[in-house]
C-alpha cells in the first residue's frame, strides 16, 4: 500500500521505546537472555553489531563464518564468546546436512548473510547468496525444528516508487522494472521465507532501509559518507531514501524476535530524505555546509546506458553504478508504523548516528 506524503519524517525523533497496548498477539516468540542463538552473516556490519548486542543481553551466540572472513573481525567475536561455525552459503557443493547440524538445538536464527551489491558482475554471487543461500537456511531450520527463524530482508524487498509517496509492507512488488539484482534477489528470497512458511516453519521477516551508523565492520553507507565527506556527490539525482541508525535495527530485530507476528513484515526505518538533504546531513555531521545540486531527471536513462557501457572497468568504490542509476527520480520512502504499533520500535536521533558515522569514519 502506498500513501501520499510530504517530505520529512516517517516517525518522529529521539530514542525511546514505544509500548503498544491492543495490538495483535506475537506467536512463537523468542526472548533472547538465556536463549542459544545462531546468526549467518555474524562477521558482516550488522552481524557484528547483533552480535554485541545479543551477548549484551544474555544469549548464547554461535555463527556461521566463511574462511575468508577478516581474522580481525572473528578473532573480536571470538574475543565476545561468539562460537563461530566455518561455512558459506553460496557454495553449491557444500554439504546439505552441515547447516542443519549447526543450526540444532538452537532457540532463534538470525538470517542476516546477504550480499549488498549494486554491480552486474555481482549478480550471480548475490543468487547464489542472497536466495539459494536463503533456501539453505530455510531449509536447515525446518530440518532442525528450530522455534523461529527471524530473516533479515530489505527495503529493496518491498518496492519503489515514482513519486515521493510512502510504502507499507503490503505493498505490490513493483522493482522488478528496475533488472537490479540486489533488489530482484532480496525479493527471492523473502520467497524462500515464504516457502518454509507454507511447510509450518515459524518466521518473521524484518527489512531495515538504508543503515547508517559506527560498527565493527565498515558498511556501504560508510563509503557513502566517506565519498560526501571528500566532495565528490556534489550532483544528486532527485530522488529519496529512508535512512535507520544501525542501533534502530539492532532493536527492531531483536523484537521482532520476540513480539513479531508469525509470517508478518516488519519495516525498521528512520526519516525519509531527499538524497540531496541526505548530502547535506552527512555534511553537517562533519562540520561541512554542503549545498548538492540536483541533475535533471530526464539523465537518468542516459546514465545508466553509458554506465552500462564503461561497467566491466568501473572500480567497486565508485557510487554511481548501473544498478544504483536504476533508482534515478525515484523514491524509497516508507512508513514505519507496524513496528511501532507492535514492536515497540521508534528510531533513534539520526544527526547523533551520523556524526558517530563521521567520526569513525575519519578515524581509520
């Protein structure tokens, strides 16, 4: 569903707890203190910050972990009391059984393994991650009876839009006209959660929007900030994005872990922005006026053609991808209300998450 907005913010600001009091009852939650959990994508930005927080809260964390994930990065979570379990989810020939075994036993899964790309060569790496990977774990906690799957899906997941309206989790699926992979796979793989659903698996499904703030691991938001900070997205394109605080989604995983609805979405985003306000915010936050100029909407086809074309040698680092241009004059912009109603959840201050951004950012 979508609904007619004006520019600004889906809920209001400020870090509190919202309790709601006639929403409908959870079913098959898990509290996390004293719960055994596993994460996939325990090493990733958001895996590490879960992490943290779910050892913070009491529970038992184990971790799926690839060999080539950073030494730095598993030897801090070891260093937490993270169990770290060696495997990769986009390996076709990897034993079937493996991540069942691994999942055994335990209270919660978190799905939080995904690959974030916006480049064409990334497509078959995101299929095999983001939706055979998906399958494996869907898979997996069927054939371990784990009490609940939490998926960490995406805003990508639930749509676009051409105007600056906002979008719920009822939404009808329109980014399919965009061929980006990351979207189209993220959509897939709400499938598989789907699938699992139908055979009597319980889950629920979170889909952060676009997550900024300090962590353990760097994020593609860090390059964001990092490549504002520097002055090189003085031109924007006039489009919009709700931006969370990593801290926002933390939380609203966790309770949707506990308090979310068998089968429901739960969208855990902040304030809706202008790409260009989302510019100038990042660039207050680093003590820089900031004044973005925004391109003509009528470029954005002809970006994404001639950007199709230098692609095979385009470094990664670079924003303005063929797959991001696909966003060219449109909105991502939804409300969060379901998570506050049955949550509890309302977003943190997102000047404070930013400036701890830049701060860190700088830092190293």
């Amino acid at each position: 569903m979508a609904s007619e907005t004006q520019p600004g913010n889906s809920a209001g600001r400020g870090s509190r707890t919202a309790h709601d009091d006639g929403g409908p009852a959870p079913t098959g939650g898990v509290d996390v203190a004293g719960a055994r959990v596993f994460v996939t994508g325990v090493t990733g930005f958001l895996g590490t910050a879960l992490a943290k927080r779910l050892v913070d809260e009491g529970a038992t964390v184990s971790g799926l972990a690839r060999a080539t994930s950073a030494r730095a990065t598993r030897r801090w979570l070891r260093h937490l009391g993270v169990t770290l379990v060696e495997g990769d989810l986009a390996a076709d020939r990897a034993d079937p059984h493996a991540l069942a075994r691994a999942v055994d036993g335990h209270d919660l899964v978190v799905h939080s393994a995904a690959v974030i790309g916006y480049r064409r060569r990334q497509r078959g790496l995101m299929a095999r991650t983001n939706v055979g990977g998906t399958r494996r774990v869907v898979d997996a906690c069927l054939a371990a009876d784990v009490p609940r799957l939490l998926h960490v899906s995406s805003i990508a997941a639930v749509g676009v839009t051409d105007e600056p309206v906002l979008l719920d989790e009822d939404a009808d699926w329109t980014a399919g006209v965009l061929d980006a992979a990351y979207f189209d796979t993220k959509h897939e793989a709400e499938g598989e959660v789907r699938r699992g659903l139908a055979r009597g698996l319980d889950a629920v499904l979170v889909n952060p929007a676009a997550i900024y703030g300090p962590s353990q691991v760097p994020a593609n938001s860090s390059n964001v900030v990092r490549q504002i900070l520097a002055g090189r997205l003085g031109l924007v394109p006039p489009s919009g994005v709700n931006v969370v605080p990593l801290d926002t989604v933390v939380e609203g995983c966790l309770a949707a872990a506990a308090r979310g609805r068998t089968g429901r979405r739960y969208i855990l985003g902040g304030e809706n922005l202008w790409l260009h306000e989302l510019v100038k915010r990042v660039g207050a936050a680093g003590g820089l006026d900031l004044a973005p100029r925004l391109l003509p909407t009528r470029l954005g086809g002809v970006a994404r053609a001639l950007a199709e074309l230098v692609e095979p040698w385009v470094p990664d680092r670079v924003w303005f991808t063929p797959d991001m241009l696909a966003v060219f004059g449109r909105w991502m912009w939804f409300d969060t209300g379901r998570a506050e109603r049955e949550l509890g959840v309302v977003p943190g201050d997102l000047d404070a998450c930013l400036r701890a951004t830049v701060e860190q950012v700088r830092a190293g």
